[in-house]
C-alpha cells in the first residue's frame, strides 16, 4: 500500500428500505466505471418524506480508490 | 419549490432496534403535529446501554417541512 | 447520576452486515474489561471494500462509562 | 437587552435572482407570526439548478427573536 | 426513557453576573411554556461591554424537553 | 429521485461584480461537460484585491448532478 | 510571492443594501491604515432587523495583507 | 517540557453548583490514579433538568498528564 | 451601528478562582489601549494544574471593537 | 486569474520518510493527468506502523487546477 | 480486519527538529506498553518559542491498535 | 504564568523546502515587532505549483505572545 495513490470522490446514493442500502446504491453505480474501490465513508446521512413518511433515505459517501 | 418556505426543528427519537427505526421513531412524532415535512438530515446517533448491552438507539434528526 | 465521573474512550468495531452490528462489536469487545457502560455515541462510519463490494463496516464509538 | 431572552429558529427562503433576496423571503415569512426578531446568521447557501442553469437560490438563516 | 421523544430549541439568556446565571435566565423563560424540560446544552458564550467592562454575559443553551 | 444517484465536483468561479455572479461563472463552466446539474452548495467565499480594492470575487461551490 | 509573509485580521462592515457592499466597507476602513490588502475571506454573514424587515448586513471578513 | 510525552483522556464530573466545581469533581476523580496532571480543556458544557431546574452540571474535560 | 467597522482580536487571560475572572483578566489588560469595546466571545477555556489541582483557569476571548 | 475556473479534487500520497515528500506522491501522480496544477491544501495527516515504527505517512491533498 | 477491534489514545509528543520527529517521539513511547499500533492520525500541530526561535515542536496524534 | 495575558495573531510564511521552514518565515518575521513569543500553532499548510511542481510551501500559524 505505501506505493499506492488514492482518489477520492463523493456520491449520493438512495434507497427506500436502510441507510446501508443507500450506501450499496452509490457504490455499485461507482463500480460501473472505477476499478480498485478500496473504502468509503458515510459523510452524510438524510432522507426524503411523502406523506409523512419516509420515502427514501439519501445517503453521501465519499469513496477512496487506487489510480494506477 | 422556489416560492416555498421550509422550516427545521430538531426532535430526538429512540428505538430497541435499529437507527432507521429511531428515526422512524422521531418523524411519527413530528408527524402528529407538522404537516407536509419534506425532508430530514441525522444530526447525532447514539445510544444507551444496560447490563453492558444497547438499550436502545438514540438518534436526532434535523426534518424540514414547508410552512404555509 | 450527579454523584458519578464518567470516562469516555474511542474504539472501532467491524461487521460485515450492518452499522448497528458493527458498534455492537465494539461494545462486546469494551464489555469484557469495562463495567458499567452506560452510553455511546458513534463518531465515524466507514466502509472497506474488496472486488468492488463491500466487505466489512467500520463504524468508531465513543464509549461512556461509570469510573467508581 | 440584559434582560431579554431571545429564541433562535432557522428558516430557509428560496429567490430566483440573489442571496439577499432568499433571506428576505424567509425573514417575511417568519414576520408573519413572529414580532421582535432582532437579529440573524446565513447558515447555508445552496441552489437548484433547471436545463443547466440557477433555477433559484435556497439561503437557510438563524434567525434569533424576543420572547416577550 | 426508550419511548420518549424529545424535541430541542435554542435559547439565548443573560446576567450581569455569571455564565451560570445566564443559563438559568433562559431555562427560567423556557419553563413558562415547556414541561418537562430534560437536559441543556451550553452552545456559545458571550457577553457585552460598556465603559470597557462586561455589561452582561450571553448564553446560548440547547434545551432537550420530552414531547409527549 | 429515489432511483438516482448523484456525483458532487468541486469548482471555484470569480467575478468582478458580485458572489451570485463568481458562483454562476462556476456552473457555466462546468455546464460545458455536465449534464443534468441539480443543486449547489456555496463552501467558500474569498476575494483578491489589487490596490486595496476588490479585484475580483471567487467563491468554491459543490456541485451535484445525475450521473446515468 | 514566495518569499512574503502575510498577516490576516478580521473586520466587521455592514451595509443596507447587500452582502457584497457591507464586505467592501470593512474593506474600505482597513485599507485606511494597512497596505498592501491581497485577499479576504467572508466568515461570516449575519444582519440585523427592525420593524421585522433588514436594517443592515453584517459581514465578517478576514484580510490578508503582505507584511514588509 | 520538550522531554516529555503526554497522554490525554477524556473524562465528565458533575456538580449542582457551577461549570469550574464539575470539572474539579472529574479532575480529583482523575488525580486517584493518575499522577502528573498539567492541564485540562473543557470540551462540553451540558446540564440535567429536575422539575424545571437544574439538577445537576454536567462538564467534559480533556485532561492532560506527563507519561514517565 | 449600521455604520460601524469592528475589528476583533484574540487575548487569552487568567485566574485562580473562575472562567468569568479569566475573562475579565483579559478583558481588563485589552482595555489599557483600546477603547470602545462592544462584545467578547469566549473560544477556549483551559486550565492548567499543580499537585493535581487546578492552579488557573486559561479563558481565550475574541474581543470585537468600533474602529474609528 | 480573475476569469480562471478552478476545479479541485481529493488525492492520498505515501512515503516513507516524511509529510512533504507523501504530499508530492500525489502531486507527481495528479500532473500525470492534470496540468496547470496551482494550488493543494493539506487536509489529513496519517500514517501506517509495522512492528511498532511508522511504515509510512499518507497524505491527503485537496489540489486545485485551472480547467480550461 | 473485518474481525479485529481498534482502541485508539491520544499522545503529544515534542523534539526540536522537526514535525515528523515529535510524531515519532509520541509513538515510541506508546509503543512501550502497547502492542500492535496500526495507524496514527495527526490532530494537532505546535510549538513552543523562547527567545524568539521555535525551542520545540509539540504534535498530538491519535493512535488506533488492534485489541486482542 | 497564571499572572500573565496572551495576544495571538495569525501569519503565514512560504518557504521552497518544508512545512517546518515556512513556519519560521512567519516566526522570524514576526519576531522583528514582537518581544515575547510564547507558542504557535499550526492552522493551515498549503502550497502552490508552477510546472506542476512544488513552488512552495505556505503555512499559516496563530502565534501567542505575551502582552506586558
């Protein structure tokens, strides 16, 4: 690891159902197009309501991964 | 969205079980009495032990609603 | 409560399945040479991922106990 | 003023043209059931965007009265 | 204490003679419409000047009250 | 919503005239390569001044927007 | 530039009008007595209300000004 | 001094009477088993309600001492 | 006050009984040279400690004054 | 530079020496991509031990850039 | 990892020559009665003068190790 | 010491090769109108490039002098 650079970036993920699920949302959307994710964290945690409740939880991670 | 105007209080609600549900906890509350809440943002989780065991979660949500 | 001094101390628990079961890690672990914890508060939620999935939760607790 | 207390809420006013002018919607609002407000702070400055382009300015503010 | 919800609001007291006076002039206010007010929390302190000695302290609390 | 997910950049744009002006230099330019731009979040005002006056206005904004 | 060192102080200026215009009479006021202003930075935007409507901005700014 | 390594731990002590008698209950509960303390920061200032009043301060010192 | 510039500098002051003493000290030593001192805000309090007690209390204030 | 736009992102460097030299891992790694680099902040400071000796530092930069 | 619990303390150590050597300083003497250090994390960087000239540098780090 | 009332101001120096020589810049610099210089502490390190290069290095540090 001592070689290696890291970039991190920040994404927001939702889902209806847990915060950890949101957080699943945004790093399967990440792993779409950046190879070497190697950790995330939770830098903000909110959510949307509709007729009182929940409708989604919104979740921002900033995601850290080697750049070769 | 643009004519409207949010307003932001601060609740804190508890459960045995998870943090999703504390939350749930807090906006049934809110719910009583606020109308057209839009969203909320989690400000603090913590929790309570007994016995060297979580008691229940503890966790203070920001929630935004739209004020008439 | 008055009469007692608590101390606080930090400590990070994984789990590869939830947040909340990533602190309780952290508490079983505090509870074996710690009495009388009566609260925390989680101070950091982290991730680490391998394959591009996420492999374990690491979420960091202020732990806050009774000092007799 | 030594002898006032002063309650703070926070409000957030959207304007399609500036930063003031966001502030002052929420401020009218707040004028509409709160008297003596004396004072407040910008707390957050964001915006929506439509086709690319500033739709209208959301300016979250402290805003701090005389509880008679 | 796992059922309760509690709301918080923030209050701004003064004194011509202590930080802790100035607390318990806003809790003092905050009891005259709130029951079952729980904890408080300490979030600035400051105070004003005249003739270049302290006119009054000014203290912003946190209240923590149950919503039943 | 619940199905997006979102990527914050982070740009800085100046202007000689005000801070709306320096935020909107910011998302032009970055409405050249960025579709589907939704909020932003104003994180830092700044100015330079030449001959003690303000030369130019520069403020750094977080920007979300849609990735697909 | 390299080799300046710079000192930064922090004003206070308001203004009637705007933001922009109540950072340009702190401003104004240091470069009165200090030379060589390079930068500012806005740390705080507050404003003060009478009859419920805007007196004036208040905007804290910290300058940075080469030391010779 | 420059010889010296310190340690910091974070303790909180109560007392129904000010913020200074609250962090001296925490320091002498600190001084029964830590020698060589030299310095102490308060880092939270909260209170306990009892039918409207205060019950109790409640003060979080981060307390500094010389390890040999 | 519209039309009024502050300037706010950073003292740090002493005492063997109190945090409100402290803060005089530094308030008292502030006034030899400047006049016209409006407002202080206190942004650290520390003490340091002999034969573990506390020996004095470290108030740090930001003083704000009219420049003229 | 006033009609520059700036974009920043997020890089981690390592080495095993010292602070600044992990800090130009990462600058040397960005200019491979990036060019007009201007400015980096420092935003964390880390490092990892093997056999109770620090293995190396890492360093997290903010670097900004003119986008042009 | 994903099985391992972290603790993690806070040292300052001090050494006249540099940043990077005041760290090692504070580890050095951690790792006298602790095993397995994993990571450090820089929280606070100073020094002390006499005559004008930086006698030392003093640096807290945070330092996380694996509990068995 | 406990007698004793602290200024602090905040200056930054720039320096082609370390964090620790661009802090006595500042240090030396200030020493030239300053008698008394007591402490530093480091508030921000950046640095500028040219050729994608390390221009140099640029340290703000709040210094503490005492005040006679």
């Amino acid at each position: 690891m001592p070689n290696h650079v890291y970039k991190s970036i920040e994404l927001t993920g939702s889902s209806e159902t847990s915060i950890e699920d949101a957080v699943r949302t945004a790093l399967d959307r990440a792993g779409k197009t950046i190879r070497n994710m190697r950790w995330f964290e939770v830098v903000e945690t909110r959510g949307y309501m509709e007729d009182n409740k929940v409708a989604y939880w919104q979740v921002t991670v900033k995601i850290g991964f080697t750049v070769e």
